[in-house]
C-alpha cells in the first residue's frame, strides 16, 4: 500500500513561514506523514497551494523529481 505524498524531493523549510519549499508541508507534518490518517493528509494537501503562495523565495535548483523526469523524457 503506497501512501499519497506531496513530497517532490526539495527539502527546505523556510524559516519565516514554517513550510517546506517544495512540499507547503511543517516539519511536524512532514515527520507525522505516515502516521496520519488519510483524511487527515487529503486535508493538509488541500491547504497546500494556497500556503505556498505565501512563500517569497522560490528554491532555485532542479527538483530530484523534475530531473528524472527530464531524463526518462530525453531517453
């Protein structure tokens, strides 16, 4: 059983607002994940978009995610 993730392999949390860069996850949400029932989770991500709008800096390096999709599409 695969769990639902937001996660796209970036990993920096922003220190004004909490949230991860990549995800919009806290850290204790990050850390809680998989413990999360999965309404819990669907109810975390639904807030996600609007929480990463929030965030002023952008991280500037390719995701782990987007390279290997690159790749697979270059192949």
């Amino acid at each position: 059983m695969s769990i639902e993730s937001p996660c796209i392999l970036v990993c920096a949390i922003d220190i004004k607002t909490g949230y991860c860069f990549g995800c919009g996850r806290t850290r204790d949400e990050i850390a809680g994940w998989i413990m999360m029932t999965p309404d819990s989770r669907r109810s975390i991500m639904t807030s996600l978009p609007a929480r990463l709008a929030t965030l002023e800096r952008r991280p500037r390096r390719e995701t782990r995610r987007t390279r290997m999709a690159r790749e697979k599409q270059e192949q």
